[in-house]
C-alpha cells in the first residue's frame, strides 16, 4: 500500500457522547465527524465545557462512544477487547494529559521510556536524544517530579508521549502551565514530529499556540462549528471573536 492509500491516523465518524440520564444529562460529543491526517498537526479550539478533553478521550480510546465510531488506522476501537484496546493505545497512541501524570518514585529518564520499557521495546537512542535536546532536559534526567518545575514536568510528559513514535499523539493543552518560551520549545517540537509524519492534536485555549498548527477545529457545545487552515494567530483570533458574539446576546457590547 502506497502512502497515499494510507488511512488517517484516526477518525470519529459521527461520534456522540453522553454523560449522565435524565435531566442531568449532558451531551458531550454530538455528531462529531474528523480525520487526523498523518503528517498534520491538528489544534481543537472551543469554549471551557465544549467537549475538546472527550473528543481527545475518545479519539484516544481512553472512553467509549454512545454513537458512532472511533478508528485508528482503520481499526475500529468499538470492536476491540479490553486487552487488544490496551495494546492498541500503548503501541500507537502518545497521551499528553493537562496534568502532567508522571510518576512521582521515577527519574524523568525513566518516566520517559516507562511506556517502552512496559510494551518490551528499546527506545531508539537516536531519537531518545534527540527528543532530550529538543525538550531541554538533558541536565534534568536524573531529577524526580518533585524536583522539576510544572514546566520541566510538562515537557518530560511530552517525550514520554513521543520517543515510541505512536501514529498519533493527543495533547489536552500541553502548554497551559507553561512560559511562553518553553511552551514555544513544546510547540515547535510537536510541529516538527508533525512534519516527519506524526500525527498531533492539541487542544489549546491559546491562539498563539494554534498558530503552529496546520488545522484548527473549532467545537461549541459537542459540534464542530468551524474549521482554519493555515492559521495564523490573528485569524484565530477573529473566529473566536465571532464566536463569543453569536453567544453572548445578553451581554452589553459595552463589556467587550
Ligand atoms: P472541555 O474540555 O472543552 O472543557 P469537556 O470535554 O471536559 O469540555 O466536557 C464537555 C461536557 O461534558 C461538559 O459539559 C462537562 O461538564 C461534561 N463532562 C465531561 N466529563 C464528564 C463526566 N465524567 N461526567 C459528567 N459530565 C462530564
Ligand atoms: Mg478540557
């Protein structure tokens, strides 16, 4: 199979999610179609309670879906046992969380390679140093969670995320916690894995981190309700703009 007939890193195909019954029910996802195209770094934009973190949950196998289908590659996740799903997201999907969830008794080294090491595999020293050098920790291997600041945190979670090169890595707002000149070195670093074939979405509230994107998908209440490619910051910016004035009827264009 050529690369072109290669299918998308992972898709949602009319995904609907649903928390809760009756009247506390919440409808999370609601009809959610997307492709994550290899190669792309994708940004999922949208407001606080918009469904970006289910929408990365399920993408990632790590929920299930009230309707619809989940595919990795072309496996659907619904038809997978508990065990096969497991393997499924160890081998092929990195998961970058808001909080960093790093395990507090381990080195950043071995925090690093702990997902390799539990799958029997061998980081690849190459590219373990090179991820190292790109997310600056290279003075900090041997220092435990405790030891490192939220960013120096943040970036280990990263290249734990990356250094099994998975089809496709979720970021639930890598740089949320971060300076901007870190989060800019997280950033370039997620673009670059991008451009050497990886697939990467990252939710972001940020339009300066959505910039380094290729496409952003905009989600209000559970739908997706636009989409920008190429991105520059100020044209993420606008839509966000328009978007909060279709929503905020009440509110006196005074406040704004
Ligand atoms: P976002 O990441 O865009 O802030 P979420 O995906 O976290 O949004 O949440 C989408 C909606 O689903 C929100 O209304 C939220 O309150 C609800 N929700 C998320 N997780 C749960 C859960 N475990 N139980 C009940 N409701 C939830
Ligand atoms: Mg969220």
């Amino acid at each position: 199979m050529s690369e072109t007939e290669q299918p998308p890193a992972a898709r949602a195909e009319g995904v609907r999610k649903v928390y809760g019954t009756g009247s506390a029910q919440v409808v999370a996802l609601d009809d959610v179609t997307l492709e994550v195209p290899r190669g792309r770094f994708t940004a999922v934009m949208g407001p606080s309670g918009s469904g970006k973190s289910t929408l990365m949950h399920c993408l990632a196998g790590l929920d299930t879906v009230d309707g619809g289908a989940v595919y990795v590659g072309d496996v659907a996740l619904g038809g997978l046992s508990d065990t096969a799903l497991t393997r499924l997201r160890r081998d092929r999907i990195g998961f970058v969380f808001q909080s960093f969830n790093l395990l507090p008794t381990l080195t950043a080294l071995e925090n690093i390679t702990l997902p390799l090491r539990v799958a029997g595999r061998r980081p690849d020293p190459e590219w373990l140093s090179t991820i190292i050098d790109t997310v600056g920790l290279r003075d900090r291997l041997d220092h435990r969670p405790a030891q490192l600041s939220g960013g120096q945190q943040q970036r280990v979670a990263c290249a734990r995320a990356l250094v099994g090169r998975p089809d496709v890595v979720f970021a639930d707002e890598p740089t949320g916690n971060l300076d901007s000149r870190s989060g800019a070195e997280v950033l370039r670093f997620l673009r670059d894995a991008a451009r050497d074939g990886q697939a990467i979405v990252m939710v972001t509230h940020d339009p300066l981190a959505a910039a380094w994107t290729d496409d952003v998908v905009f989600l209000s209440d559970g739908r997706i309700v636009d989409r920008l490619a190429e991105p520059t910051a100020d044209a993420v910016l606008e839509r966000m703009k328009s978007f909060d004035r279709q929503g905020a009827d009440l509110e006196p264009v005074a406040a704004r």
